[in-house]
C-alpha cells in the first residue's frame, strides 16, 4: 500500500470528492481525519458516514466538526489529529464554495458572497496549513495538496468569485512550496475539469457536457482526481513541489 503508517486530513470530507479522497488514502494505508463544517444535521451524518464506509472497508478514520475559516477549529482539528494518531503526514485542503453557487455576471455578485467564497476556497486553506505546519516542520516530512480548478487557467462566465478563488489557491501553492520545500514539506495543487462530483450535478447535467473539445473526449471521474492527489500524497512525489497539476482530459494544455 503507497500510504501505508500515513495520517491524512481531508477537510470537506463529509462527501462528494472529500469522501472520495478519504476512502482512497485510506484503501492505500492512511489513517484518516475527516473535516467538515456543520450547518445541518446532514453534515454531521455524511462525515459520520464517510467514516463508517472507511471502517466498513477495514481503515482507520475519525471526523471532526469545524469551519477551516476558523483558525480555533483548524488548530483543534491539527492537535486532535496528533492525539489520534501520533502525527500529520498529509493534508488535503479539499473544502470550498462550490456546490450551490449560480453563475451571473460579476457586477451582480454581492460583496458578501465574494468574500464568502474567497474566505471559505482561500483563506481556508491558508490557514488550515498554518495548523499543520508545526508538526509537519517537526517531523521534518509532510505532503500538502490544495484543490485549484481548471477554471483558474480557462475562466468561466458567471463564476468570476469561485475562479478568482481557484486562482488564488494557484498562487499560495507557489509561494507556499518556496517556504515550505526547506523543512521538506512538498505542497502542490490538483486542477479538475469539470467531473462528475455531487457538486456539479447540482450545478448542471453532467450528460449534456461538451466533451468534443477534450482529447480524452469523455467526462472527469471523482477517480481521475484521487488517482493525482494519491500520486501527489506518496512518496513517489518527493522532489515535485510548487506545482498544479490539471486533470481534465487534456482539454487545457500548459
């Protein structure tokens, strides 16, 4: 197993790719803290489930309710972490603002809701790695993978807060991987296409996407994702920091 004797965070794990990320460190050895906010009982029986599926499948897992906008809950999380299992291995800040969101034009946005979706797809992230850093440095190893969008290198109509935010998480990867890469921290990115996931099938029909301009000429799979973000989480990617990885098919080349 590629992560066997690891410990992985996956914020926004309740479901969707979180889970999808969760069970599959997990398949490969890791032992699992599931993150999530919750709003509504709903979020707090999908994050038990996710760990049940975990269980079920004969892997370790707990969950633990917080906002990663939080710098309390993100600190709580990382220390509940290192009380459960002794260290933090990998962190994959997977929650964001997406699911939901309705596309219209960018002077129709609120200042609220940019801010919410920039505090949530940013910030989150920003500070759910300053919680895990000071047990990364200390153990002298640590792997960090933060969900950008191929968005961030395309655009999209209506969506000007989500891709600004994606672009962001561009951004803190590169300027991140030039902090972290002395303590032999890799952090990098993972930039889906459009997939198959909860959240788009809530935002459009998945059966109607074009997929005529991609090379691969079908759909993204939750498992295309968690293939990369596996690879990005073992071993096999030591000396690969700083960089975004997009999983579309081949529909954006760089």
């Amino acid at each position: 197993m590629r992560l066997k004797d690891k410990v992985a965070i996956i914020t926004g794990g309740a479901r969707g790719l979180g889970r999808a990320f969760a069970q599959r460190m997990a398949g490969e050895g890791a032992r699992i803290m599931v993150m999530n906010i919750v709003l509504t009982d709903k979020d707090l029986e999908d994050m038990k489930e996710t760990v049940s599926l975990i269980e079920k499948a004969g892997g370790q897992a707990q969950f633990f309710k917080g906002d990663v906008t939080s710098e309390d809950d993100c600190r709580a999380m990382a220390e509940k972490t290192i009380d459960a299992y002794g260290k933090i291995d990998i962190l994959i800040n997977n929650a964001a603002i997406y699911d939901g969101l309705v596309r219209k034009p960018f002077d129709e946005i609120s200042l609220d809701e940019w801010d919410r979706v920039m505090g949530v797809n940013v910030k989150g992230s920003f500070i759910a790695t300053r919680a895990v850093y000071p047990f990364m440095r200390e153990a002298g190893y640590g792997k960090i993978i933060n969900l950008c969008s191929e968005t961030a290198f395309t655009g999209s109509h209506g969506f000007v807060h989500y891709v600004s935010s994606k672009g962001g998480i561009l951004a803190l990867t590169r300027a991140l991987a030039v902090e972290l890469g002395p303590h032999n921290i890799c952090i990098n990115a993972i930039a889906p296409g459009f997939t198959d996931t909860e959240a788009s099938r809530s935002l459009a029909d998945v059966t109607q996407y074009d997929t005529s301009k991609t090379p691969l000429k079908r759909l993204g799979t939750p498992e295309d994702v968690t293939g990369a973000a596996l690879y990005l989480a073992s071993e096999e990617s030591d000396f690969i920091t700083g960089q975004t990885m997009v999983v579309d098919g081949g529909r954006y080349m760089h």
